[in-house]
C-alpha cells in the first residue's frame, strides 16, 4: 500500500445534507400541529358522556395518525438527504437494515416536526424490534387544556401513535404488532414497540 | 464493575442488552446551535477532548522523566473514566451475537493503526474496525476520520469478516461511543491498539476493561500443541515446559478468547469472571 494509492482514495467532503428539511419539518408541522388537531376534537366530545367522548376521540387520533404518519410518508420521500440514501444503498446491498430503520425514518420525522423534542428516545431498533418514547409530548398537554383531565386520563390519543406507527411499517412492507409499554398517565413517558409478526 | 453491568447490563451483561444499540437517526438543531462536529453525542465528545488532552500531558510527563506527575495525571484519568469506560474486551462467540442484534454494520479503517503505522486501510480486506449503529448512515460527515470509506456488510458478511481476523489473531473489543451506545467493534492487536496501549503502557485502566471471561486450560485435553501460543496479546499464556501444557495466568488473562479459538482440542475454556472470588473484581 502505497500512500500514493491512499491519496486518490480519500473520500472528499461534498454538499451533503444529513439533517431532516427544515422545509418539510415546517410543513408537517404547520399541518398535524397537536394544538390544532385536538381543536378539532373539542367540540366534538363537548358534553358527551364518557365513554362515548373516548369513543370519539380514540377514532379522532386513529384517523390523525395514519394521515400524519402518511403525510410523514410522502414528504420523506420527497425531502431526502444524505443519511436516508445511504440507508437506502446499504440495505440494497445487504439485503438487511430496511427493518426497521426506514420506518424510524418516518417516525422521527413525524414526532420531530409536531413534538417539542430535539431528538426521539430509540429504545430498540433490532432486526426484529423497534422502540421509542415520548417524554414530552403536547398532544396529551393540549388535551388537558382544551377536553378536560377526565378524558385525557384516558388517553385516546395512544390511538394516533399506534395507528402513525403500524403505518409506517406497513407503508413499507412490514407485517408488524404495535404495542404500547408504558403510558404517561402511569408514568414520565409514553413507550411503543414495534414487532415483526411471525419474528 | 461499574455503572456498565449495575444500569446498563439490564440484569445481564451489558453489551448483550439491545437497548444499549438503539440510537436515533436525526435531531433538530437546537436554536443557536451549529451542526455536529465531532464523532459521539456531545457530552462524550467533550470528555473525549479532555481526556486526550490528559493523555497528551501524562505522555509528555513520562517522556520527560517526570514519574510523579505523570502518576498524578493517570490516577486523575482513572478516577474520571471508572463510570465511563472506554472499551471492553468481548469474545468471539459474543460478538456474533451481538452481530445477531441486526443494526447497521460497516466496516471501516481503523484509527489506531492509522496512527502508529501511519498507513491507511482502503478496502475491505485491508479494513479491521467496524462501526455500529445508525450513526453509520452518516460517515461521510466526517470525511477524514473515514478516510478510505466504509463497506455496509450484511450479518452473514459480517461474521465472517470478524471470524477472519480471530483466525489471523486478533482480538476483539466493543467500544463504547458515550450517551451509552455502543458504536464500534474493533479487531485489535499489541501494539497497533490504542485503547490495548493505554492500558498496558500507560495503565489507564478503564481505557479497556477486560472481559466477562477468563480462559482456562483442562490438562487431561491439552496435548501441548502449542497452537495457542503466540495468540496472547497480554502475557497471560505460556507454555509449561515441565508439564509440556499451556498455562493461562488468569489474573493477567484477559478473556479474548483467542487461545480458545485457535485450540484444535477444545482443551480451553470459558470461566465468568464474576463467579471466581479472585477474579470477580479484577477488571
């Protein structure tokens, strides 16, 4: 090895983006903003009695979370960088890695652009499994505020996490089980997992 | 040992835990905040910085004979890194279930042998470090640590990429890259192997742990080949001459495995470190 031969093979600094769009984060945001999405529900459960106001809203989040997980789709399709090629390239080559990491590409870009978080707690991303939590969340804040601690105590809005989450999974060709481990209302956080059927 | 097994090891040995694999592939710049420079989430970077610039000093200490303050700066060093090891010493066998877990895998250059040979690995036959994790989908970023890029390997590739470099003797360690994610397997010789120097040279203790194991010899199937020889790279096996048997001094024994590997007669074998009273603090 010559270190001629090393020279010509460094690889050279290019215009790569490796961050998510601030462009698409906006846009997602602007359109499945928390605040906005649970107005919507307001007056919908106003006065309705218990269980048929979760009723409502659980169907409310699930409808909310496969559009924003399939806004989530398109938009990460259409914004790539750097990072989302090289996992494309690396799992054509390998055979491997598709699953679960294309997916959690699209589930970090729907909580990163409609959650007050810089980053999503990943608790396992396996060749079988997938994980992560939310800690801060403004969708069960805003519900608080706008429905009531009665229904919020509920928690229907598990329902848009776990019907964004299967989305992404599905969208891309996996047969999955969605399951939720641990509940803020419980606890400090809201945990899923993702796991494949038959794994 | 350290925080590695009590909140990491999940009841278990930590490196075998999947959580500690699992890391995000973006964040969102925090207003203010420019762009990610350097390898590892910010906090290790920090410490790595400072820790470098330690070591820069206690090297400098020894060369200019200076033993006690060269002492003072190692124990300071040591005294800092107990909660956050650097690396641990990991045997084939766990690697390959680590490899199991399915997280993105890239070989790559290693660093260490950059900077002691001052030579470049190139390809995949030359490369002998492997990265881990998502982090990986994001090497060109740092262009000269990568230098001679990366080959993204599937599991089966990646097996037998490390079982390749256990044949030609070299051990193997995970390396820890801070926020408690393990990001890099690395296939190590005596003296190429920063962290290895470290430690031996220069007795920074938690720069690498040694591993969950100790080897042991069973006499009655060692025929005194001496196949195993030659493999150690920390002094530990040699051969009896009156017994015509190899010997491992399980005190300097590491638990690399490499002489379990390379025995034709299955006559070495795995012992938990933990489970020997003796042993059981000695990492």
């Amino acid at each position: 090895m010559t270190a001629t031969r090393e020279r010509q093979r460094v690889v050279l600094p290019k215009d790569y983006t490796f961050d998510l769009a601030e462009e698409m984060v906006d846009r997602i945001k602007n359109e499945f903003y928390p605040h906005d999405t649970v107005a919507e529900l307001a007056p919908k459960v106003a006065g309705k009695a218990p269980a048929e106001a979760r009723r409502i809203a659980e169907e409310h989040f699930r409808d909310y979370g496969r559009r924003w997980m399939d806004r989530s789709l398109e938009l990460g399709n259409q914004y790539r960088d750097r990072a989302y090629e090289t996992l494309l390239a690396a799992a054509a080559k390998t055979g491997e890695m598709a699953f679960p990491f294309i997916p959690e590409r699209f589930i970090e870009i729907a909580y990163l652009s409609t959650q007050p978080i810089y980053s999503l707690p990943i608790t396992e991303n396996t060749k079988n499994a997938f994980g992560y939590k939310m800690v801060f969340c403004d969708t069960i804040e805003n519900l608080r505020e706008q429905c009531g601690d009665a229904l919020a105590d509920q928690l229907p809005c598990r329902e848009g996490c776990l019907a964004a989450a299967e989305r992404a999974f599905t969208a891309n060709g996996f047969d999955v089980e969605v399951t939720q481990d641990a509940s803020i209302i419980d606890g400090d956080f809201c945990q899923f997992s993702v796991r494949r059927k038959g794994a | 040992m350290c925080r590695m097994c009590d909140s990491l090891g999940g009841g278990g040995t930590w490196y075998l835990n999947p959580k500690n694999y699992s890391n995000r592939m973006y964040k969102l710049r925090e207003p203010g905040k420019g762009p990610t420079t350097q390898l590892g989430n910010s906090a290790n970077a920090g410490a790595s910085e400072n820790a470098g610039s330690a070591f820069a000093r206690a090297v400098e200490a020894k060369a200019n004979g200076e033993l006690e303050t060269f002492n003072g700066i190692i124990a300071e060093m040591n005294k800092r890194a107990l909660m956050r090891p650097g690396a641990q010493v990991v045997p084939l066998h766990e690697v390959m279930d680590v490899l199991d877990m399915g997280m993105p895998v890239a070989a790559m250059m290693c660093i260490c042998r950059k900077g002691t040979r001052a030579c470049e690995e190139c390809s995949l036959s030359e490369y002998s470090c492997m990265g881990l994790g998502t982090g990986m989908l994001k090497w060109e970023r740092w262009p000269e640590r990568y230098r001679g890029g990366v080959e993204f390997l599937s599991t089966k590739q990646a097996k037998e990429w490390v079982e390749y470099w256990d044949t030609k003797g070299m051990m193997h360690m995970l390396m820890q890259e801070g926020g408690d994610f393990v990001g890099g397997l690395c296939n190590c010789d005596y003296p190429d192997c920063g962290p290895i120097r470290q430690r031996i040279d220069y007795g920074l203790y938690a720069q690498l742990v040694k591993g969950e194991y100790v080897c042991f010899v069973d006499w009655d199937k060692c025929n005194g080949c001496g196949d195993c020889l030659g493999r150690c790279h920390y002094n530990a096996l040699k051969f009896e001459a009156t017994m015509e048997k190899a010997h491992i001094d399980q005190f300097e024994c590491f638990g690399c495995g490499l002489c379990e590997t390379a025995c034709p007669r299955d006559a070495i074998s795995y012992l938990d470190r933990k489970k020997i009273p003796g042993l059981a603090k000695v990492w």
